[in-house]
C-alpha cells in the first residue's frame, strides 16, 4: 500500500535483471489492517500533517526516477483517514477489507508460484503507476494476473475461495 514500495520495486527489478540479484518480496497484511479491532483507531493515526508529505515526496521521488505515479485511488486500504486533520483513523479489520484482502492473497499466490516480483510489477503500476483512469484500478488486477506467465485469475481465485488458510498461512509466516 506505500508508495515507497512501488517506487523502489523498479529499482528492485533493475537489480534483479541485469546483476542476476535474487530479489524475493514477502507480501504481508499492512500493519493497520492486520491489528485493526472494531472502534479502534488503526496504526495509520496520528499525524495527519505527514500525509501531505508523503505525497509530495512519492510525487518528487518519481518524477527524480522518471517513473509514471498517482495516488492510488481508491486506497487498498479501508479506513476513514479523509480528510486526514478530522478523519476518526478507525481502519477496518481485515475480513471487512474489500481490497487489500484481495491483493495480498493474490500475491500470495504469485509466491507460492515464485513469480512475487512479477505479481508486483504488473499490478502495482495500476495502484500507482496512472496506467488507468482515477477509480479504476481494481478492475485491472484481473488482466494484470493472467499477463503473469503460469498464473491465471479465475483458477487462483477459485482456489483462495476454497483454501484461504492456504493463502493466509503465506503472509502469516511472511510477517515473521
């Protein structure tokens, strides 16, 4: 969900492809969703002034890499942090996350196939990198899934439906 993570994935890939450096990213729940309790404010609280920040620096720090960015809109993260001075900061738990649940089973998926690196720079460029319309990019994962070699969406989908514990035991033992 950091734009620091699709803004440094590039610089991942580079090393990956021309130095041969084996680069293995582990997918794990943001620290938000994965300890949000109903009510309670989430770890992304606080101070609401570093979120422009951020921004301005994610805004910066691409057009330094020559990379395409945008906000991701809408967040994979569900959570009333708008606007960020008088947002509650409650984020929702993780059953009750209709994104980020998503994709990081879907990339957990993508690890157990060994093809992380692949999953990560074929769908964030969507989140992140403007290749669609503002709002759009959740219906673009489908088509950025199967352009992975060996993946395909509606089997993987089918397969998380009927095995979730499969797919939550990756990220649980990622976040170890």
């Amino acid at each position: 969900r950091s734009p620091y993570s699709y803004l440094s994935l590039f610089r991942l890939a580079y090393l990956h492809t021309c130095y041969n450096v084996n680069v293995t990213i582990k997918v794990i729940f943001p620290v938000a969703a994965s300890t949000a309790k109903p009510g309670q404010k989430s770890a992304i609280g606080g101070r609401w002034y570093f979120w422009s920040y951020t921004i301005n620096d994610a805004k910066r720090t691409a057009r330094y890499e020559g990379l395409p960015f945008r906000m991701f809109n809408p967040d994979p993260l569900l959570a009333d942090t708008w606007p960020p001075e008088s947002g509650s900061q409650i984020t929702a738990p993780m059953e009750r996350q209709p994104y980020i649940t998503w994709l990081v089973r879907l990339a957990n998926a993508a690890q157990l196939a060994g093809k992380t690196l692949e999953y990560c720079l074929a769908v964030s460029p969507h989140i992140f990198g403007a290749q669609c319309p503002i709002g759009e990019w959740p219906f673009h994962v489908e088509a950025a899934f199967n352009s992975i070699d060996g993946l395909n969406y509606d089997e993987t989908i089918q397969d998380i439906q009927t095995n979730p514990d499969k797919y939550d035991a990756v990220w649980q033992q990622n976040q170890v």
